[in-house]
C-alpha cells in the first residue's frame, strides 16, 4: 500500500519505494527526451483545453465511460496535479496499491475503468505545494511508473493551458491524438486556439473539437437557451481545419451526476446527454482508426 506520510525528495515526488532505479528516459539530439510508449497501452488520447471551467474533465470521463462501454479496455489518468478531479467524477477513494517489486502503483478502478491521480496520493484538501521540478518529476512517474496492463486506450484529462505539463507529456510519450473541449463562448475560444495550435506545434494530431455546454436546456420546461453563443466552437473547428466531433448541452442532470460521482453515460445510459458522448468518442476512436 502507498504511504501518503512517506518522505517526499525531487528526485522522487510520489515517494515510491526503491528496490531498483527509477527508469530513466533516452535523450535525442539537443537533449530533449525521445518519446516512450506507456507500456502495455495500444493508443493515448489528451483531452485538453485552454482554459479551464468548461467541463474538460467531465468530458474526459465520459468518453472514457463510452469507449469503455465499446468493449475496449480502457484507463484515465488526470494530469492535473494541482486539481485532480478524476477521484470525485469516477466516485473512487483510497490509497493505489504498489506491484510486488514496489516500484509501480497499481491503478484504481470504477466503472470498467482503470484511474490514477494525484488525488489518489494526497489528502482531499490538501494543496500541493511544489515547484516546477517536483511537479514534471511527479508528473513523469504517473506516466512510466503506473501498472496499467494491458489499454487498448489511455486517455489523459491534461490541466488547462499550454505550459510544462502540457509539454512533457507531448515530448515524453507517443501521444495518439488530442481532443480539444471548448465552450461556445469567445473568451474560451480564444484560448482553444492556443491549445490547438500548441499541440500542433509539438507534432500531436488534432483528433477534433467538442462544443461543450452548446446551449442550455431548461429541467423544467426543457426550454433551450445559447447563453454561451451560438456555434462558435463549430465555426472554430471549421475555420482551422479541425473535425468538430460532437455537441454537448448544458444540463442540471450532466452537473449533478458528475459531482455525484456518478457519469451520465454509467447512470442515464438511454438519455440523449449519454448519446452525445457515445457519438463523440465514436468520432473520436474513427480518427484513430480503432475497430469498435
């Protein structure tokens, strides 16, 4: 068992035991790392976005949850280390197991899906405090140091923006292709562009864009509202050349699911918001090519 009390060292940020040395990663010319496949893991999705509070993880879970409903293994991790949200969307508690050797945590699971998070290893309201090397250290033993046996698909729920982590993960694994969420509304646009462009920058594919909370359909009356604009997301993704994968509505349901740790695609899978999301990561694993 994971020992949140254990020492902490830069070296080491997750303060994983060492019965052997930690796996060190090839360099390139002009010393950036050559990416390494995860192992065991076929195809690596990010789902990313420029700016955060526009349901990118809410997102990421649930085309996780529908690709695992495919009949695909399937694993999540959240990249975010200063804001998990994997533990409280996926309804998972407690401490990650390490392998036999000690040196691997092993991930948990929920819904079909395999999850690990830095909300795994640190208290619910604890801050995490560190500098930049503690945070890439840390980020880069989530990657090559979790027990994920065998993917057919790992999705990454990455942190808002485009800085460090955003740029490890694309420079230290072979990234498959990223999703971008945004918001209709011109000032998430702006930054979804960013993120695009960032990721074609570093060589990643850009598998499409969703329009998340495209319009706002009233519980009661199902009146539908565009309080966010309307279709800038889809003129976005026409305007550079990106599929536009999918819609999502604003919905009180999608809200409270998620905060219940209950996904709509596990808990309404016949309601027309869990459809979406099946359609999106359809869409999605058709630009990857992936037999369904």
């Amino acid at each position: 068992m994971f020992r949140r009390t254990i020492a902490l060292f830069h070296e080491n940020p997750l303060g994983l035991p060492r019965h052997t040395p930690a796996p060190t990663l090839p360099r390139a010319q002009r010393g950036l790392p050559k990416k390494m496949p995860i192992a065991g893991v076929k195809r690596v999705v990010a789902v990313a976005s420029g700016k955060g509070g526009v349901g990118k993880s809410t997102s990421a879970v649930n085309i996780a949850l529908a690709a695992a409903g495919m009949k695909m293994k399937v694993g999540l991790l959240d990249a975010d280390i200063f804001g998990p949200s994997i533990p409280k969307l996926m309804n998972l508690k407690g401490e990650p197991d390490l392998t036999e050797k000690g040196d691997r945590l092993i991930p948990l699971t929920n819904y079909g899906v395999k999850c690990m998070s830095m909300g795994f290893l640190v208290d619910q309201d604890a801050p995490v405090v560190w500098r930049g090397l503690m945070v890439m250290k840390a980020l880069q033993q989530l990657l090559h140091q979790v027990e994920w046996g065998q993917l057919d698909l790992l999705v990454i729920d990455m942190p808002p923006g485009t800085g460090d982590v955003q740029l490890t993960i694309s420079q230290q694994v072979v990234v498959d292709g990223a999703v971008i969420i945004s918001t209709p509304q011109d000032i998430a646009l702006i930054d979804a562009v960013k993120g695009t462009n960032m990721f074609k920058k570093v060589n990643v594919p850009i598998l499409g864009l969703v329009q998340n909370m495209s319009l706002y359909i009233c519980p009661n009356c199902q009146h539908e509202s565009h309080i966010f604009g309307h279709d800038g997301a889809a003129t976005m993704a026409k305007d550079m050349n990106v599929p536009l994968l999918g819609e999502v509505p604003l919905h009180a349901d999608i809200c409270k699911l998620s905060d219940s740790g209950q996904p709509i695609v596990i808990s309404q899978p016949n309601s027309p918001f869990a459809a979406h999301y099946r359609s999106i990561a359809t869409h999605m694993l058709d630009q990857l090519n992936i037999q369904k």
